[in-house]
C-alpha cells in the first residue's frame, strides 16, 4: 500500500497538521495528566519511548486505512493543544471521529472544532461512507457532550478493547442537513 499524503486542515482557531517526532514532549505532558487519561486507559505514567510508539500507531492508521488523526494546533499561540481526527481498525464500530485535547485547554470548543473538520473531510473523502461514529467510555461526560454537539445520537453500546463503550452515530445524510443548518 502506498502511504497517502496527510494534509493539513485549518480552521479558525485550529491546524490539524500531521503528527511528527517534535510532538513528544507536548503529548508526553498532556497523556501524563491523569485527569485528562481516567477516560482513555489512564492509570500509569506514560514513557517517552511509549508516547512515541502511540504517535507511530496514529501514523501507521494513515498508511493502512488511508485515514487517522492529527496533531492539534492553536492557531494563536503554536501549541500543540491535542490531537484529534479519524481512526479506523478492523473489527471497529465504523470510521470513527476521535479527539483528545489536552485539559489545560477544555472548555474553549477545539475537539468539537476539529472532530467538525475531520468529519467533513472524512464525508468528502469517502463517498461511500454512510455514517461516522465515536466510542465513548459512558461516564466520560464531557466526551459526550461533545459527541451531542456534533449531532451524534447514541445508537448502542459495544465492549470494546476490555470495557463497555458508547457507540455515538453520525449519518452522511443527518451531517449533511446538519451543515446547512449551521
């Protein structure tokens, strides 16, 4: 499979740029907040070595599935402030929109700014694609709340990687008209 190239999207406040060795310190420093974790798998301090074999996964994610999630910058100040975008595995839900920002930054609107850039590049990347979801952990609130903003509706829930997730849904069609209303 030939790697595609990862483009870079901007939105107002935000760059979703690809994900490169640089990253580290900054994504060392926010996955090791255990608070910004609790949802996610927390529970141990992550190394520099595993930060940098995650950020080969997401990459990795590009290479195999043609989609995958970026490194999240604030177009103010050059932070990277999370990473957010697509992920798609075998045996998962669907294509999914994921963001991960890192809490000194909740509350000011990025992941549903970037999970809103990725989901429209995602319906115009793939033609095909019918619906966008996202799993949710069903006591990580805030994720939830984000998902409901994005005009995702629960549809079920799935055991996934060893817990139980909330399956959040999104179709092309209910997105579409969504947009319009915007």
């Amino acid at each position: 499979m030939t790697i595609p190239t990862i483009p870079t999207l901007t939105t107002e406040r935000l760059t979703l740029r690809p994900i490169h060795n640089d990253d580290v310190p900054a994504y060392l420093a926010i996955w090791s907040d255990p608070e910004f974790t609790r949802y996610i798998g927390g529970g141990s301090t992550p190394s520099r070595d595993g930060i940098w074999h995650a950020m080969a996964g997401n990459i990795g994610c590009w290479a195999l599935t043609g989609v995958g999630p970026w490194s999240v910058i604030s177009n103010e100040t050059g932070e990277l402030v999370g990473r957010a975008g697509l992920w798609d595995e075998p045996d998962w839900p669907g294509v999914e929109a994921v963001w991960f920002i890192g809490r000194t930054w909740w509350g000011r609107g990025y992941a549903t700014e970037a999970a809103t850039e990725a989901i429209n590049w995602a319906f115009d990347l793939r033609p095909e694609l019918a619906e966008v979801v996202s799993t949710i952990a069903p006591a990580n609130t805030p994720s939830i709340r984000v998902a409901l903003r994005l005009g995702m509706t629960l549809a079920r829930t799935e055991f996934l990687h060893g817990a139980d997730h909330h399956v959040y849904t999104i179709t092309r069609d209910a997105w579409t008209a969504r947009a319009v209303k915007v």
